[in-house]
C-alpha cells in the first residue's frame, strides 16, 4: 500500500475501522492504491453516512421531538 494512501486511511476513523473489520481491502488496496475510492463508497454505505441516511436520521429525531410535543401539549 503506497504512503498516501496509508496517510488517507489514518487520518479518517471510519476508514481504518472499515478495513479493520474488511481485511480483504488490504489486498485491493496493495495491488492497486486507486481503489480506496471504492472502499470509499462501501464504507459510506456500510455506515450510513450518506447525504440521504443523514437526512433521514435528522427528519427521524424531527419526529420524534414533534411527537413529545404533542404528548407534551
């Protein structure tokens, strides 16, 4: 695995969990650095951490907070 690619994964926690817990990732990334985006992908989906989990997360704790008010009220 080649240096910046190694920098890239010690620098984000959600990466270095990821390969932690997808070794075969250490394979792909050795015979070719510029799949890191790809495992980039993967990762984002694997934790939900997209643009749309992200708002679904926060229109869920909406809810949740209109429905104490309703309770509330």
């Amino acid at each position: 695995m080649d240096i910046p690619t190694q920098i890239k994964i010690q620098n984000n926690p959600y990466l270095y969990r990821y390969l932690r817990e997808h070794s075969s990732w250490y394979k792909n990334l050795n015979r070719n650095p510029n799949s890191i985006k790809q495992m980039e992908i993967e990762m984002r989906k694997a934790y939900q951490l997209n643009l749309s989990d992200r708002i679904d997360r926060f229109s869920q704790k909406i809810e949740m907070i209109r429905s104490f008010m309703d309770i509330l009220s």
